[in-house]
C-alpha cells in the first residue's frame, strides 16, 4: 500500500492541475466571446428601444423592428 501513495498522490495532482488549466482557459474563451458579442447585444438593445444609450433621446423614427424575415421582425 505504501508503494502506491505516491502513485496517488501524483494522479491527483494531475488532474487538479487538468482541471485548473481547463476552467483557466474556458474563463479567457468566454471572456473573449462576451467582447464580442456585447456591442451587438446593445446595438440591438437600442434599435428596439429606439432611444440613444448614451443621452436617452429618443430616435426621430422610433423603435426598428428587428429579427428574420421569417418572423416578422418578431
């Protein structure tokens, strides 16, 4: 039993270091598709509500109806 600690000990380390690096690398992976996606998200934000995000004047032709053909615009 003695000659197997080490052996354990060695595998768990393993895999807390596996797991370390992968939720490491999946934190910097979802980072980087918020950037991306936010300007879109608030793009499509102000379309639909139809006021500047930054002064909250409301566009002169109102809200745009977005989404696919398909839908409506829904």
């Amino acid at each position: 039993m003695t000659n197997l600690l080490p052996y354990l000990v060695a595998a768990l380390f393993l895999v807390l270091a596996g797991f370390a690096w992968g939720r490491r690398l999946g934190r910097e992976e979802g980072a980087a598709a918020a950037r991306a996606a936010a300007p879109l998200e608030l793009r499509a934000e102000t379309l639909e509500s139809g006021r500047c995000p930054v002064c909250a004047t409301p566009h002169p032709a109102g809200p745009v109806a977005t989404g696919s053909p398909e839908t409506g615009g829904q």
